[in-house]
C-alpha cells in the first residue's frame, strides 16, 4: 500500500504517493487522457518504460514514447521543440498528458513541455532517482538549462500525480543514489532538525538503503516540500529556502560544465560553502557547521573543492556565474542561510570580501 502525501494547492493540489510495485497514471481519466507522451532518458527507459506502458494500456491509455539521451545537456530548447513536435505528431490533446519517467534531468524537461505545449497539458511525475522523488518532481518547478545557467528557462506547472516507487532505487546506481542524499541532508538543516539528527544517528542503513527508513524518509521529506510549496508556490517568500546549497551548487555546475558533477555534489559543496557563510553573517555555530559538513562526508558527497575534483577552480568565473542566478537582483545574490540546524532565513545579501573567503575556505577543507 503506498503512503500518500497531499500537495495542498486547492483546486490543483495533487497526491505523491510513495510505496514499492507502484505505477503512475492512476490519476488520469482514459476517455478523456486517451494518449499520454511517456519521455523518459536512454538510461530509465530500457529498465521500466516497458512495464510502464503496460500499466498505462491496462488503464486505457495509449503512450507515445520519447526517449532523450541521459544527462543534464539534455536540458535543452532543442529537447523541448522535439517533444513538442512529437506530441503535436501523435495528436495530443489539451485533455492528454505528459509522462515524466526518470530522474530530475526528465522530470525537468518534460515538466516544461507540458507547460507550454497547447499552453499547458496534464503532467505526471513518476521519479526513478532519490534527488528527483524527494525534490524536484514535487512542486511544478519546470526548467531548461541556458549557457550562462542552470534553469534559467521554465515555468510553474504543477503534476496532477507524482508516484515515487521505491523498488526502482535498487537499481539507481550508488553515485547516483548518494546525490540525492544531498537533497535530503538539505531539508534536515532548512526545516527538520530531527530529520538531520535521524540521518547522522542512521547514516549506515541510510546508505545500504533500509527499505522502511527510506520510506519514512522519502515522506517526509515530501512531507515538508509540500507544506512549504503550500505556503508560497511561485517562489516570492519562504519557498526560496528550499535553495538552500543551490546557489554556489549551481554557479558550479555551470563553471566545471553539466555532467562532471552531479546535481546532489554540486548541492552539498553549495551547503558546505553556505555553512561557511552562515558562520560569518549568522552566527551559526561552529558546532553545528562541523555537523552539516561531517554529514555530508559521511555519505560521501563533497565538501570541499579538492573533495569534489574542483582544486584549481578560481573564484572569478564562480562569482560570474553567480550573477546569473534566478535570486540575484542588481548583479548581488541573494543567500539561504542557516542560523541553526533546522532553522534558515532567507534573502542575504553578503559582502563580497565574504563570499571570496568562504570560497577559499572552501578549498582548503
């Protein structure tokens, strides 16, 4: 039986539903979505896009299939015409939907066809990676990458379903499966002080993935997700803590280029990086700093330049692409930063002699 966790949106609120043998598409009416375009990666695709298109035929559905190759480069205007194209080729209605079978990359990139295909179609997210069940399928953040940045093109357009089925984890691979710990570490210190102190005390089963911890985990942190897309869905307020890490995470992810990091790595050196900051301008404690990064070590993810591969990284190019992110107004980026584990603020504006010195810092760990 899957547990089910309410998105909280009204008239558009949805369901996740997380559990083992689970399929998506249960949300959807057959006489009305008669076709659904499945995209999934070259990844996901061979290993359940079969059994997905049985469950979606054994419910009425017709499914179009479109298979983009895995990684983030696939994040693309190119990416998005082609599916678009695709759907318009197979007919696809306003009452059809997209299926978003696969990591963040898919859940992304097909999230954002469906927004601005016939203006907007039905979407359902089925996440086949950690970072994507506990983070980006939940919420209607939808984005393409640019040159100059990471998700700099997209659009709200919340899923009518998210189904995260557990089973698929057992094949993530452990590179894959530890980035998305780094999402979840990250709602530890944002929101759940608990949380993080569930993760330190149980890091090993954690890590050999103990089917009932990750189950609770995967609630809850979809639990707090929601509560927060609740409360400011467009991102104008207190939605934008879920940044928290994104901010040095995603300058990175532009400078070393997409694909030599994992999202997940990018996040936790942008943790690390922000647990520096918060020592300067908010008085985090030290003790609680060497938390946040002890943790991040213990899972295996980088908190540190020369941890991650990225010794000889300059500032300059790093603070350039800095300036390109969604929070910077007036070329000053905008900070999430933790006063203590579990509670942020957000919206810092920080000196630049700060951010240089944190990023050094950030190299010699």
């Amino acid at each position: 039986m899957a547990r089910v966790v309410h998105v909280d949106l009204g008239e558009r609120g949805y369901a996740i539903r997380i559990g083992r043998d689970i399929t998506p598409g249960e949300t959807l009416d057959a006489r009305a979505a008669r076709r659904v375009l499945l995209v999934s990666d070259s990844n996901v695709e061979p290993l359940y896009g079969e059994r997905c298109r049985r469950a979606l035929a054994g419910r009425g559905q017709e499914t179009v299939t479109a298979v983009v190759k895995a990684g983030e480069d696939s994040k693309s205007i190119e990416n998005v015409k082609s599916l678009c194209e695709k759907a318009a080729a197979a007919g696809l209605d306003r009452s059809c939907a997209v299926l978003a079978l696969g990591g963040g990359m898919v859940g992304d990139l097909a999230g954002f066809a469906a927004a601005v295909f016939l203006r907007g179609v039905k979407l359902v997210q089925a996440p086949t990676s950690l970072l994507a069940m506990v983070d980006s399928s939940v919420g209607g953040k939808t984005a393409i990458n640019l040159s100059a940045g990471k998700n700099l093109v997209g659009a709200f357009h919340q899923p009518v379903e998210v189904t995260a089925d557990l089973d698929v984890l057992a094949t993530l691979p452990e590179r894959e499966y530890v980035s998305g710990l780094a999402e979840v570490v990250k709602y530890g210190i944002i929101w759940d002080a608990v949380l993080f102190e569930t993760l330190e005390k149980q890091a090993e089963a954690v890590l050999k993935r103990d089917a009932s911890l990750l189950e609770d985990i995967v609630a809850r942190c979809c639990a707090i997700k929601a509560e927060i897309v609740a409360m400011d869905e467009h991102e104008n307020g207190v939605r934008s803590i879920l940044n928290f890490g994104h901010t040095l995470g995603h300058a990175i992810e532009t400078v070393a280029g997409y694909g030599r990091l994992l999202h997940g790595e990018a996040v936790a050196l942008g943790a690390a990086y922000a647990a520096r900051v918060s020592r300067a301008e908010k008085g985090l404690p030290e003790e609680a700093a060497r938390r946040i990064v002890g943790l991040l070590e213990r899972f295996g993810l980088p908190a540190s330049l020369n941890a991650a591969g990225l010794g000889a990284a300059s500032w300059e190019p790093v603070r350039r692409a800095m300036a390109a992110d969604k929070k910077t107004r007036g070329g000053l980026p905008r900070f999430v930063l933790a006063e203590s584990v579990g509670s942020v603020v957000f919206g810092c504006e920080v000196g630049e002699e700060t951010l240089a010195k944190a990023f050094e810092g950030l190299r010699e760990s």
